[in-house]
C-alpha cells in the first residue's frame, strides 16, 4: 500500500512563508516563499494566498463582512492597498529574524546617517536581546556583540558571541560570529579570531599567524566535521578586502548559510549550540596556544632581554614550535633517540655530567627550526602537521635558551656561539 502524502494547507503555507520573512513582508515576497515551499501551483495560487490572507485578518473588509468568525491571524502592516501583511502574536526576537533583517536591511539603512538612525539603535538593542532569548543558557554569561558602525558604517556587519575568559571585544581573542555578505544574500557562521589585535602585534606575519592559530584549533577540535561544519574560504566582500579577507582566513570552520534559503530557527539554534560546544571545548584545551610541558625556556625573562623585532621573531617562532612539537611526537623520539640524547650545538651529554638521573636517560629537548608556511596552506582541516628530520635540532635546556635569545638563527651559525673550549671539555667527559 502506497503511503498518503500529507500536503500544508494554503493557510499554513502563508504563515510559514511570514515566519521565514521575519514575521512581516510585502504580498511579493510572500508569494516567493509559497512558491518555495509547493512545487505544483496552478495559475490561480497567487489569489489563493492573497485569500486566506484577507479571510483571516480583521484588517480586511472581507474578513469584516464574511468571515468574522476565522481567526484574525494577520495584519495588514502599512495599511489596505500597501500589500504589506503581518503575522499576529509572532515572536520577532529569534535569531532567524535578527539574521534576516540585518542582511536584508543594513545596506538600506548604510544610506542614511549615523546619528539617531533607528536601524542603528534597532542592531544595538534587539539582537542581543533576541540572541539571548532564543539561545537561553547555552550562551549564559556570554556577551553578544553586534556592528558598531562608530563614526562610519561597517562595510561587513556582524553578530559575535564571545566569552568573557577569552575576549569582550571583537578586537581580539576568538569567538563564534555571523558574518554578513556584503551583497546581503548571504551569511557566514564560523569560529573566527579578532585580527586587529594580531595585525597590531605583527604586521606583516599577522595574516600567517591568523592562519597558524586556526590551524591550531581545527587540530584540537578535529571533530567539527561532525556538525556539519567545514573550512571555509570565500569572501564576505564584492570585491578586494584585505581586512575583510582575513576575517574569513583566521576562520577555523563554519558554514554558509543562503538568505533564500534561511534554516529555520530550530536549525539555527542547534547550529549555534553546536558551535558554542565546541568554543568551550577549544577554551578547555587552551584555545590558539599549544600547551607542552616539553618546553620550558619560554620564561619572560629571555624576552625582556630582546627588543624591536628579534623580541617579535622570538615570540612568533616560540608559538610555532609548541604546534609543531606538540603534534610530532613520535618523530621527536626517534630524532632524540638517533643522536643519543645529546645536544647537537655543545655535544652535552647528560648521563656524562650528571651520572645515573633517569631509568630512561632520554632527557634532552626539541628545538623546530624551519616554519614552513607552505604546509601550512596546503593542510587540510583535521590534518596534522607533517615534518621531518630536518625541521628540528636535538638540544640541551641550555642551548635550547640560547638559541631563542639569538632570536632563532640556523643550527650551523648558532653552533659558532659555543665556545669550543666548552665543546671540547663536554667530550672528554
């Protein structure tokens, strides 16, 4: 037996249709999001809905003199002949609408001024509100930033959710946003960074650095595919915008949503919840920075020491080599274990200086020498980050100290600084 197909009626048709719209919408875009929604119209449907619309809004004179008794589902919005139509008791405040609106309306209200805009002040005050009443306690205690427009409007608006241990302001740190395209049609969720901080601490690495640390947190969230989301790497722009670009850059993964094609807000709401599930797992785990205990020389005191751009090579290389050491240990073995424990710039062998200290007798340290961003470009999200034998030297605490307050030089032109009195007596004993 052939299952029945159950059909939404007409009338569950158009209110779906104003709840996709954000509750309110002219008679046209009404009828786009029917046709949408039903494949076989026949060539009356358009008056169908422009029907149920009247018979059940104490608006209409036809409801008034023919179907009081319906129920008074809508409203006409700007009054009879405008075509514009509401729906009655709607909760505006999801995030579907908030998402909705801002993408449809932002370049409209762009071209007006800043000052007593109601859009502006609209941005301000009902999408945090409406993010918090839609989110509940899977945002408690966040704040919800939204596009300031301060002196200018923002070429690219922007809903963020931040937590406090991490940033408050979408300068800095990293965070959930949604970021609109600047054509309005469509929206980015993605786990992205604040990149003017970055920018200002590094100039011209800021863009690799933005790249390294996503990198850093797709490796330790390695199971956002499982979400549903992705890479991503299109632009949120019309054209070339380096700033705007590494918003997306500096993104570890998201989604694109298509305002045609908005989700609903229950499928929004679990892709939010997803999201905050897994920013709260990279807080866990120590968020852009890579924790090791294999690493202890990264005392302020070897960077008080340095000044101008050797101190900002040594703190960018510094934040590399816990990645790459981190997620190379079984190489780091083997690389210890091939040159017997000993450090490749003084010869210092420490069972030769200090006797018996271990069963094992393996302690010496890593030290990653080439970063080579093109493995960066080229990972894949998940990926770890494949080096070899040449990426590192094998080196004494000592050395390892040294090294970093020469601001990182290769292996070679370090080994020149030891003395070779030093290495001499290292040998012979």
């Amino acid at each position: 037996m052939v299952p029945t197909l159950i059909m939404s009626t007409w009338l569950e048709d158009v209110q779906t249709a104003l709840k996709n719209l954000g509750g309110e919408a002219h008679l046209s875009k009404i009828f786009e999001e029917v046709k949408r929604a039903r494949k076989n119209l026949n060539p009356s449907w358009t008056r169908t809905v422009q029907k149920e619309l009247e018979r059940h809004s104490s608006d209409s004179s036809v409801w008034n003199s023919k179907y009081k008794g319906k129920e008074d589902l809508f409203y006409s919005a700007k009054g009879i002949g405008e075509g514009v139509w509401g729906l009655r008791n709607y909760n505006h405040r999801t995030i579907r609408n908030m998402l909705f609106k801002l993408a449809t309306e932002y370049n409209g209200a762009k071209k007006l001024g800043l000052k007593n805009n109601p859009f502006l002040k609209y941005i301000r005050k009902e999408i945090p509100k409406a993010f918090f009443e839609s989110a509940g306690s899977a945002i408690s205690g966040y704040k919800v930033g939204v596009v300031q427009g301060l002196g200018a409007w923002a070429k690219v608006p922007w809903i963020n959710l931040m937590d406090p241990r991490v940033t408050t302001t979408a300068n800095k740190g990293y965070y959930p946003v949604y970021l609109v395209h600047e054509n309005g049609k469509k929206i980015l969720f993605v786990l992205a960074q604040g990149t003017y901080s970055v920018s200002g601490q590094y100039k011209g690495k800021a863009k690799e650095m933005l790249k390294y640390r996503a990198i850093i947190l797709r490796n330790k969230l390695n199971n956002f595919s499982k979400y549903g989301f992705k890479q991503v790497s299109k632009k949120v722009t019309i054209g070339k915008d380096p700033l705007r670009d590494k918003w997306v850059e500096s993104g570890a993964f998201g989604k694109w949503y298509t305002l045609s094609n908005l989700p609903n807000e229950s499928e929004l709401l679990k892709d939010l919840k997803n999201m905050v599930k897994l920013y709260k797992l990279a807080i866990e785990k120590g968020g852009i920075i890579e924790s090791t205990h294999a690493i202890d020389f990264e005392d302020e005191e070897v960077e008080k020491s340095l000044k101008g751009i050797e101190k900002k090579v040594v703190r960018f290389h510094r934040e590399k080599e816990k990645t790459y050491i981190k997620t190379d240990p079984a190489l780091i073995k083997r690389l210890k274990k091939k040159y017997k424990y000993t450090c490749q710039a003084c010869n210092l062998k420490f069972d030769k200086i200090y006797g018996d200290y271990s069963d094992k007798k393996d302690y010496i340290e890593a030290h990653h020498l080439i970063p080579k961003s093109e493995i960066l470009r080229k990972m894949k999200p998940g990926d770890e980050l494949r080096r070899d034998e040449s990426d590192f030297a094998i080196l004494c605490a000592n050395c390892h100290r040294m090294i970093h307050k020469y601001a990182c030089p290769p292996l070679n032109e370090f080994k020149e600084k030891v003395i070779k009195q030093y290495k001499d007596f290292l040998k012979d004993k």
